[in-house]
C-alpha cells in the first residue's frame, strides 16, 4: 500500500504537480503546475505571454495553403481616431486604473524588446529580420525622450520612457492591413487584421496643417497576447470594460476608410480616382463586393427562391399597373382633348351655317311694298 502511494506521488511530481507542506496558510494552500515557460517575458505590469499564448493568438495561419485559401483581397485602411466607433483606440490618454490605449501598449512593448517593429515602406510591407528597426532610432527619429533601462544590453536593448514624454495626443490614426480570405475548408470569408502602423500628426515649426508621419510596422500576431490581456469598454450606456483590444480588431468593431487595395501598380486609390467623388464610389464598391462575396457562393434555398419570384412578381404587378394608370391618364386626356376639338368645331359650323340679314333685301322689300300702294 505505501508502494503505491510512493508510485503515485513520484508520478504526480513528474507532471509537476507540488502539494503544499503541512501547517501552511490556507491562503497558500493551492495547487500549482509547474511550467516550462518559467523564463517567459514577464512585463512590468505582471503580465506574462508564454510561447503556448502566441501560438494561440497567432493569426499567420501558416497550417494554411494557397489550396486551402483559394481566394485572397489585401485591404489597406485608415482608422481615424476622431470617429466615435474608433475613440476606444485613444482613450483614455493617461493610464487610468491599469486601462492604457493602443498606442502606450505599442510603445512600451517595443521599448521593452518584446515585439519586433518593422520599417514603414512606401507602400509595401516586408516583415523580414533585414527590414527590422532599431527602436532607438525610431525614438530619435520622432524626438521622444528615453533612458536605458535596467537589464539593457548592447544586443539587446531596452529603453525607458516617461509617461509623460509618450505622444499619445499625436498619434490620431492607424494604418492597418487587412487580409480577407476564402477558406475552403470551413467555406467562410472572414478578414483578419496582419500588421498595425500608428500614424503621427505633428505640425510644422510655422504651423499650418498637420502632417502624418507613418512610423512603423507592427505584426498583429506578435501584439495579439499583450492585446488579449487589456479590457476596454467600447460603448457609453456600458461603462463595464466587457471587451479587449483583440476582440475590437478580430471582430472588426472599428471604421476604417479603405485607401489602397494591392494591385501590381502599387498605386493607392487617390491616384487611381483623382475626384473625391469616383473615390467614394470606388470605396463603396470595394467594401460592397467584400460583403456581399459570400452570399454568391451558395445555392439559394427553396424558400428564398419562391421569395425572390413573389418579389419580382410583386415588383412588375406594380410596375404594369402604373403603367396602365398611365397609359390611362394619357388616353383620358386625349379623349378630353378630341372632344373639346369636335365642340369646335361644331360651334364653328354652326356659326357658319346662321343666315344673315342683309339691309338691302330689307330696302328693297319695302321699295316694292311701297309701289304696290
């Protein structure tokens, strides 16, 4: 008997499994499993993404093949910060009860060296070591004040920043690169978000209007843990954070203005359509053709078909009977018209057909009256 019970507790401590020692608290009293990601990033608000998390949140879908996708749309977009649907991305500008927004995430990270930023390319995205950037350069570059942090390496940097030196009140918008595709195996189009650029708007030394500043590339699958771990609330009736950045971007809760689409070209939308208004025409009929995509795929049912005949039925039915109204309105008037001709006409007959007086047949009655007295 006390073989077995030796068996089984070695065989428990193998999984990693420790029982605490008698006469502890019964606040420590838990059972606790052993990890092999001991040595994972942990950040400085305690959060810990192991490698098990970022092979969950990956979204590469690199199990995927070009034989399973089968179709594939890159989508370019302009998430304005000012729209109310996207003010979950700004606020709150400082950090309030642990709640931080997008962007004071995305800095902290990279200056902590626990996701890679990428160079911001005219119009192309290479996420390759060879296109990495050195996050002191990108401070430097766009003038944000830091220190070497504790830990710091020359391989491996890390930089602290002060929060008031974080330019959270310049960054008011996001580029970001949707990639929607078809998969064959679940036979559904979904988008999923691939990389993230926050945009700064700084004016000049004279003023004027503000220019944006593109300043790097961050892939959505490196940020989607750290992402996974921050609540926001997303809706005034409902001050209960009842979301997470994650699911605002992979239920695609924010509004964005499609600029570019990929194209062998690499030209954007405003140099193919120069008028405002073909753009928004071009917009509207790219997001049409995404939404609609799926619903040409599939054979209609029976009911929807013997709706769309009523429908159709329904819409000539209407359309013959104001044609028959028409049509007899139009006669009804002619007829109006004919009749009025035809009295007229008649009037003027008649008036032509009146015998007139004549005063000299009337003289010359009384001429011969005259004569036979």
């Amino acid at each position: 008997m006390h073989i077995k019970i030796k068996n089984l507790l070695l065989g428990l401590a193998l999984t990693g499994i420790v029982f605490p020692a008698v006469g502890q608290d019964e606040g420590s009293s838990v059972v606790r499993r052993r990890s092999g990601d001991r040595n994972a990033p942990r950040q400085q608000d305690g959060t810990v993404v192991t490698d098990r998390m970022q092979s969950f949140y990956s979204t590469d879908n690199s199990s995927l093949t070009d034989a399973d996708r089968q179709w594939m749309r890159v989508i370019y977009r302009s998430i304005d910060l000012d729209k109310d649907q996207n003010a979950a991305l700004y606020f709150p500008e400082e950090p309030i009860d642990g709640q931080e927004n997008l962007f004071r995430i995305i800095l902290k990270l990279l200056a902590q060296g626990s996701v890679p930023a990428y160079e911001y390319l005219d119009g192309r995205e290479i996420f390759t070591d060879k296109y990495k950037v050195k996050v002191g350069d990108v401070l430097d570059r766009f003038y944000i004040p830091y220190t070497l942090a504790k830990g710091s390496t020359e391989k491996k940097p890390k930089y602290a920043i002060d929060e008031n030196d974080v330019p959270t009140n310049e960054v008011l918008s996001y580029y970001i690169v949707e990639r929607w595709e078809f998969d064959t195996r679940s036979n559904r189009l979904k988008p999923v978000v691939e990389a993230i650029c926050p945009v700064l708007h700084r004016s000049g030394d004279f003023g004027g209007d503000a220019l944006k500043y593109p300043m790097f590339w961050v892939k959505f699958s490196d940020l989607r843990p750290y992402l996974a771990a921050q609540t926001i609330f997303v809706d005034d009736s409902n001050n209960l954070p009842s979301c997470t950045y994650d699911d605002f971007f992979t239920l695609n809760m924010y509004d964005g203005d499609i600029y570019k689409t990929r194209n062998l070209k690499n030209r954007s939308m405003a140099q193919i359509y120069p008028d405002p208004d073909s753009l928004k025409r071009a917009q509207d009929s790219i997001q049409n053709s995404l939404d609609n995509f799926e619903k040409k795929l599939w054979v209609p049912s029976r009911e929807e078909v013997i709706a769309a005949r009523e429908a159709r039925e329904a819409k000539l039915k209407g359309e013959s009977d104001s044609t028959a109204m028409v049509e007899k309105s139009t006669k009804k008037t002619s007829n109006t018209r004919a009749a009025n001709r035809s009295t007229k006409r008649s009037a003027k007959k008649v008036k032509e057909s009146k015998p007139k007086s004549s005063s000299k047949s009337s003289n010359a009655a009384r001429s011969v009256r005259r004569q036979r007295r």
